[in-house]
C-alpha cells in the first residue's frame, strides 16, 4: 500500500466502525439486533446510498486500487474468522448432551423441512432464483436449501437473555438445537462450496465430506483434549491473560489455514476450533470476555458494514424474490419446529415460540451469503433477499415470542433511574427527612401525593429498618396507582441514621418504589442494589460520581460486569 | 487474495503469532523483554535462517504474491497503530508536568547529547553510514541523531515496575523523562519523513512542522476536552464496554488517516490519540485493560515478528557498523543523562542508574528503523545495527541498573511455591500436627532440621495465633540459615482450629518461612496471601485446586489481576 492507500484504509477503517457501531447502538435503543445497524452503516457509505448521491466522495472514500481492495478484505476475513471463533466458545456442548433426543428431534425437522421448502422452490422457479447465475441450478437448490434451515445463535441466545429465558427448559432446548443446526449448517454449506472450484467445476464431493467431518471429529475429540490438557500450565506458566489468548487466538488461525486448505472455508475451521476451546472447563471467564469485547465491538462491526460495501442493494433489489424468500423462509422453519415441538411434548404456544425463535437467522447466514456471493454461486438479486430475509426473521423473532409467552424484556436498575431523582448532598439530617426529601424527587413522576408515598414509605421503615450496614440504606415500598418502578438516589455528607446492624450511619440512600401488586420484582431490585453494593470499595466508588450521567454510568457498568471476574 | 493465498495469509499469522508469543514467553522467563523473543520468531521464519535453510518451505509459507504480502501487511500496519495507541495510553501527562524542570533538563541533555553523537558520526562517517542509500547525508545524519536520542517508554516501564521502583522519585523522573524523549523524538522523525516525498525529494519542511505541532497541539487541547466529556455519557448509555472500545480504536483510526495525510505516518496519529484518551479521568481500568490485552498479546506480536521477515540480517550484518552505533548510542546516552542529572540534584549513583536506564531502546526505535528502511532513508545494513542496538540496550538496562541500585526483581507469590510442598489433603487434625506436616514438605529444600523449623513456626504460633478468619491459618516464622522464602500450601478437609477471630476452624493453610533477617519481606509476603484471600469466594475457589498447576495459576492470575476491575 502506498502512502494514499494508506490514507484510505485508515480512513475507511475508522469511519466504518463508528458508523458501524453508533447505528448498531442506535438499533438496540429500539430493542433490535445490533447487526441490522452494522449492516445499515455499510449500505449508508456503500455504493447503495452514498456511492447513488455523491460518486466522488465515495470513490475517494473507498479507492478501487488493489492495494487498497486487498488490506480492506485482509482485515475484514480476519474479523469474521476471529468472530466466529468466538461464537464457537459460546457454544455449550454439554447443554447440547443433556437435551438429548428432544433438541435432535426438533433440529432434524426444523432443517428438513426449510431446507425441503427452499430446495423446492428452486428446483420449480428457476427463472426466479437461478437467475444470471452460471451454476448448476442443483447446487443453487441445495444451497438455498441450506440457508434458510440455519438459525442464528447469538441472536437467538440473546433474544432468551433480554426475555429472561435463556436458563428456562424452553432456552436450553432452543440453545441446543440453535447450536446443531448451525453446525449442520455449516457442514453442508462447507462441502457446496467445497464442490465448486473457482472454475465452477465440481471435484470430488466425498473426499471434501470426508476430509470436513474427519476435522470435526479430530477437533472435538483430541483436539479438546490437548486444549483442555495445556489450558492449566499456560495459565500456570505463562503471562496471565496474554498466553491463553495467544494460544486460542494463534490456534483459530490455524485452524483456520487447515480448513481453507481442505478447501472448506476458513471460519469453520475457528468456529470449531472455538467450540473445543470454550468447552474446557480451565477457561477462564475473563480471557472469554477479552476476546469477545473486542472482536465482538471491533472486529465484527468492520465485517457487518464491510458488507453493504460489496453490494448495491438498491440496484439489485427485486421485490418478488424477497417476499417469496421471506415467506419460504419463515413457513418453512415455523412449521418444521413446531410440529417437531409438538411431537416431543411442548405446548401449542411452547412450540409456536420455539418456532418463531428458531426462525432469527441473523448474522450467519448473512456470512454464509456472503462467501455464496464470492465465490459465485449465487447472484446479487438472491443475495439482497437473503439480507432482508434474515434481518426480517431476527427482527420478528423477538417480539413474536414476547407476544406468545407473554414475557417482557427485563429491565435493569438504570432503567428505574432519572436525573431529577438523583440529589448528589441532601440536607435531611434524621431519617424521616430524608425519606420525604427523596419522596419529593419522585413524586411529579408518580402523579401521587408526596405525603401518601412517604407515610407508605415510613410505615415499611417502622416494621424493620433498612440500613443495610456499609453505609447504606434502601428504603422502599408498594404503591397503589404506580405502574413502574422508580428509584431515587441520594448522597448524605454527614451520614443519617438508619439502623444499621453494623451501627454506621448511611450515606448513600436508594428509595425504592414499586407497583402494589409487584412483589417478586420489589424483591429483585432489592437483591441487585444490595449485589451492586456488595463491598465497601463499591460504596465509596459510587459516592464519589458528581453527576447523574457519571452515576448512571457507574451502575451500568457494575451491573454488566458483576461476576466477570473469577 | 484467491483460495492459496488465504490459506497462507491464515497459516502465516497462526504461525507467526504462535512462534513469536512462544518466544516472548521463554524470554521473559530469562528476565528479558519479550520484545527479544518476538523479533527472534520473525529472524528465524524468515530469510535470514528459515529462507536460509529451507527455501521450498519458506517460499510455502509466505508466497511473494502481491495479495499475501499486502494482506499481512495490511494486518501488521493496523497492528502497530494500534499498539501506538495502547503505548499513549499509558503516558501519564500529568506526571511529566508534576516533574516539572528536573525532567525537562535530564530529556534536553538526554536528547541533546547523543542526537550530536548520531548526527556528528554520520557527517564524519559517510561511507560508513550513508552507504548504498540514495538520500541527501544530512537527512541520514538527522535520523541517526533522531533514532539514538529516543528512549523506549514500555520498556523503562516494565524494567522500573520489575525492580519496585516505578512510584519513586527516581522512577516517575525517569518516566516523564522518557515520555519527553519519546514525543520530542517522533516529532523530529516525523518531520524527517515529511520531507521526503516517494521519490526521495523534500517538500516544505515548514509545512510538516506547522502541520505535526498544530496536530499535536490541538489533540491535547481541543481533543482531550472532548474526550473527556464524551466518556461518561458514552459510559453510561451505550452498551459496556463496547462503546467505549469502540469509541477508542475508531477514534485512534481517524487520528491515524489524518497524520498519515499531513504527510507524517499514521502511528504518530494513534500515539497523540493515545495519550488524549489516556489522560481522560474517566477512562475505566477494565476500558484500558481489554484495549493492552488483546493489542499488546497478538497485535503487537504479529509485527514484530514480521520485521524479521522482511530483511536478512545474516546478509546485510556489519560487524564494524553494529558496534559503533551501539558505542556512540551507549556513551551519548548514559553520559547525557548522568550530565544532566547530576545538575538537577541527584546523587552521582542514582545519575548514572538514570543514564542506564534512558538507554534502553527497545520498541519504538524499531519501529521508526522500520519506517525509515520503508521510505529509503536508510540500508538495510544500517536498519540491522539499528534492531542490534535497541535489543543489546534494553537487555542492558535492567541489569545495570540492578546493579548500581543494588535492587532486585521482586519476585511474586509463585516464585516461593513448589510442588512438593502442596498438600491437597493434610492428615492433621490439630495445630501443632498441621504446622509439622507442611514443614516436613519443605524441611528437605531447607537443609534444616524438620524439629527445629516447627518449634520456630511454633513459638510465633503460641504468641498470637495465625488463624486469619474465613477458614484460612498462614503460620509462619523467621528462620536461621535460610536463603529466600518458602511457602508451603496445605488443604484440611475437616478444618482445623487455629483459634481464628470467626471462630471458625481452617481449611487452607499457607505455611511461611522466611529468611531470619528480612522483616520486611516477611510482613510483605503476609499481606500478599492476606490480599490473594480476601473474600471467602477467594478461599473457596482456591480449595477447589485438585492440582499444583491449577493451584498455581489460580495465584498467578489473582495477584496479577488484583485491583483490575474498578
């Protein structure tokens, strides 16, 4: 690369990722997967939007030199090899066992029968999705047949996290079969693309089978058990975290290399060696979380936008197909898994959850796309409704299981929070002052009277103090007419007495108020102001935030990274 | 890059990293940089012995296609950005200011001194220094000046915190003096490469100067502020830590593309970015910790490694010219600074341990070498002295200062383990029983009489006892005739009482032993173990090592992390 090159790939690289991930939290914002903003980045710089309005400063963005072409594609592989490796760890291989028949059960049907939809459809519309393509309509088939029987992993596993279901039956059953499917998934993609030359050409079909499953036999056994044998001397022996991620960063890559040599594409080989890597029990939480902060914040917003990059989705937008790819898509694998669902014993709104859940496809089958696109098996037209459809089905998965189990996403305590409600030196000296004094804060809010909240308030407070010791207190109660919880924060420089069984005045106050009939989530607040609180260094910490936004900031972070550490 | 390609751009970097990490680990078991390791890995898989020995193989691993070679180029050039970042971050601005005049003197003399050795020697030596290179003899002279007056600020600092001296006086002059150094000197490299263009010709050296001071300028004014006041909203509405990470890397890549077209190279924009970000009171430990992790553990490996792939030190190796920049760098360095500090006050030992310790090189020269080999302002014999004389100085400088301050490296809890002397399940039942088991395991690497060192452990015991709470006892005791101390770790399954303040008896015991003189060491050691236990979740998750190793990392990594999470 020369210096403009050079110029260009920082350039470009920079500007990606804060696009990328300003639009991605944008997204979660309105409850939506950070992916569909990733990829929005790129359509926005991408020939799309910006290449449509303003050719110059695009072609000056993004030079088609092929020094610069060359180091953009290097970092982007790069990332999604690193991503999928990180997605391999989050696989749980014992989660998988423990299911047993049911999750094998509903992941054969939840395949079989989208992959039936999608393989038929182009078999019988060929005009509609062969298209210009120069590839045998057969493969086409099976491909696309593959694509729509995959379901999204993280996506799926987080939708179950927000919904607070992920350690119920129901998530693991849907984790398990998330994590055949994928694996399915990728096998058989691997060996299309194994098939197909750069030519076109098929070569032999059963030696790239062989060759596929032997790796992922090979890594799942001996190579799981040499993981799991050198994870304990490298954390023994070597600098702490550095040799660990050298070690799983140096094997994905390799890893990597074999698979690209077998002639499978390289991210199988990092998201297996990913999965036998996170199986061990000797990893540590803390090396699991260095890796996936930044190849999740860094390296996976640079793929996802580097994507709208490739292709004008405007230009190769084709209505029909996207409808008729949405609608296979989503029948397909909706029927396949509830039925299966049935069969093994859930309910009709159990399976028909299951069924909208396994529907996300997300960020993978994106990927898979992607190399599809590549590698020329697939044309632009497909690959647009391929986008859409996977961006649609993990859109919808979500609020569709919220609507069929009922369940709402669990807020956070900086939910509760707002800034009147956050009194950095209260003048209250006794504690019915400072009660009243926080009461007040709240009580625009609540459209209550402030005196009716704090008797309700006083009346709790007389059954059975609540300073907590460590300079804490949390006054709280039930309200009639309240419909959310609200929280108010308040400092005391000299400390107000609350009874505290370790005979300290508190200084940092937490009013809490609940709905009347809200009892268990009373509880649960309770419970994640005294874990946040859990040690003196936190309660000074806290004392010292001058602003609301310093504050807020604090308790967001505690609350992600509470148990992170080992 | 096509299908062989990528499979070489994977194996190469899975390699590369693998071998380098490797290395860097062997040599910081031989208390050297592990910088040394990381360039060795690139020498050996490179021309110099692999290209050598085997170049079939080596032509196999890295093929002299345009799109491997710019793919790993791309990959390393980001690398090294972003380990200039992480450098910058640890820049502590405010203690160079709190040094104030002592500091600025010790770097003006440090600087001056062996800038006019460099520039002196070039000037008188032409044939020697110029050699083959097409460049004016005034800029080699500049460069050479630039290159022998930079002092490597990692490497100090790791060599000040190894010898417990990094919060002294002596040590934050030392670092302030080198955070001088280090800015002065990337300014005045910037400006050498500024004016050449490709070709080889100056453009306006004024243009450079005004633009690379007016950037450094704005960055620590303009910059900081708003760093510092997009942190804590950043903190506390986006998702933690991703918006900050990201914030971090994509800011320092913008930074990078706006140096890199002023026409100075893009590290310079990632370091000044660094040292805003850096400065920022809001900036989180854990922010900081993921950024040096996984930058300083694979990024920074990766290059290093691949400068030895790039040039053949066996071929361009100058025996009289590897000498005497090593000479003129050496006797420039140490006297400038012993000048100099003898000026502002200090004694004439700690002067010429401050010398020693500026004229470590280390990373940072080598990357401008690398730079100036790039642009052709050097040779490639040249760049060889170079790397030779920033590793021999680094290596240097710990020992020597070592030796004049007559301070050690302190060792941590791991050094003093062993694992003959863990006992995951004590036969003991009662105090006097357990003391006697766990000295029997180290009477033998004692040489003393097993009888003897209990009744020591004994009678400290019998004075006050040792049990410490939360089911941990750390018996302990100064003994004749011992060299260095001693740890024993014993586990009792039925808990024994060592009359601790809980009233609860001891399942973890560490026996400690400790040279007969060195109090202080003994009250150190207690408070290590005392820290390492702070909580019962410490202490539970420590009886659940089934193994020496797996007891041994548990130790490794909580001293290392200690403090780590705010």
């Amino acid at each position: 690369m020369d210096h403009s090159e050079l110029t260009a790939f920082f350039l470009a690289l920079g500007l990606l990722l804060l696009v990328a991930r300003m639009l991605g939290e944008l997204a979660r914002r309105f409850n939506m997967p950070s992916v569909l903003g990733e990829l929005l980045a790129g359509v926005l710089l991408g020939p799309s939007v910006l290449g449509a309005l303003a050719p110059g400063i695009h072609a000056g963005l993004f030079p088609a030199t092929p020094g610069f072409l060359t180091g953009i594609e290097a970092v982007t592989t790069l990332g999604i090899a690193l991503f999928l490796m990180v997605a391999g760890i989050e696989v749980d291989l014992s989660a998988i066992l423990r299911q047993g028949k049911a999750s094998f059960v509903i992941s054969l049907f939840g395949m079989v029968i989208p992959f039936a939809f999608g393989f038929g459809s182009a078999m019988l519309l060929p005009e509609l999705f062969v298209g210009s393509s120069a590839v045998d309509q057969l493969l086409i088939a099976v491909f696309l047949g593959t694509a729509l029987s995959i379901t999204a992993l993280p996506v799926i596993a987080k939708i179950l996290i927000d919904l607070n279901m992920y350690r119920s039956d129901l998530g693991m059953i849907i984790i398990a079969v998330a994590v055949i499917n994928d694996i399915v998934g990728w096998l058989l993609f691997a060996v299309i693309l194994g098939t197909m030359n750069e030519a076109g050409q098929t070569i032999s079909v059963w030696w790239t089978i062989a060759m596929t499953v032997g790796f992922t036999v090979l890594i799942l056994t001996v190579g799981r058990f040499i993981i799991d044998a050198i994870l304990p001397p490298l954390q023994a022996y070597t600098t702490w975290p550095g040799g660990v991620l050298s070690f799983a960063v140096s094997g994905g890559l390799l890893a990597a290399a074999l698979t690209e040599w077998i002639g499978i594409h390289a991210i199988l080989g990092t998201f297996m060696f990913g999965v036998a890597f996170g199986d061990s029990k000797h990893l540590r939480e803390r090396t699991r979380q260095i890796l996936d902060h930044f190849i999740s914040f860094i390296f996976a917003p640079l793929f996802f936008a580097s994507i709208g990059l490739q292709v004008d989705i405007v230009q190769y937008w084709d209505t029909t197909l996207v409808l008729v790819v949405l609608l296979i898509a989503t029948v397909g694998k909706v029927l396949g898994s509830l039925v299966a669902s049935k069969m093994v014993g859930f309910s009709d709104r159990e399976s028909l959850a299951i069924g909208f859940g396994m529907n996300a496809r997300g960020g993978m089958i994106i990927i898979l796309g992607l190399l599809a696109l590549q590698a020329g098996l697939i044309d632009e037209r497909l690959f647009v409704a391929i986008i859409v459809m996977a961006l649609v089905t993990s859109l919808a998965a979500g609020p569709a299981m919220q609507w069929i189990m009922g369940q709402r996403k669990v807020p956070g305590l900086v939910d509760f929070l707002n800034s009147k409600a956050f009194l950095p030196s209260m003048r209250a000296h006794a504690r019915d002052e400072a009660i009243d004094e926080l009461v007040a804060a709240l009580a625009p809010a609540t459209g209550l009277s402030r005196e009716e909240v704090t008797e309700r308030v006083m009346d709790r407070e007389r059954t059975m103090s609540t300073g907590i010791g460590r300079r804490v207190a949390i006054p709280h109660a039930r309200i009639d007419g309240l419909t959310a919880p609200l929280i108010a924060i308040g400092f005391s420089k000299d400390g107000i007495d609350f009874d505290a069984p370790d005979g300290k005045t508190a200084r940092l106050i937490f009013l809490v108020l609940t709905p009347r009939d809200e009892y268990q989530r009373q509880l649960q607040i309770l419970a994640e102001i005294g874990k946040l609180l859990r040690s003196d260094q936190a309660v000074e910490r806290m004392l010292q935030a001058e602003t609301f936004v310093a504050l807020r900031a604090l308790i967001n972070s505690e609350e992600k990274t509470q148990g992170a550490m080992e």
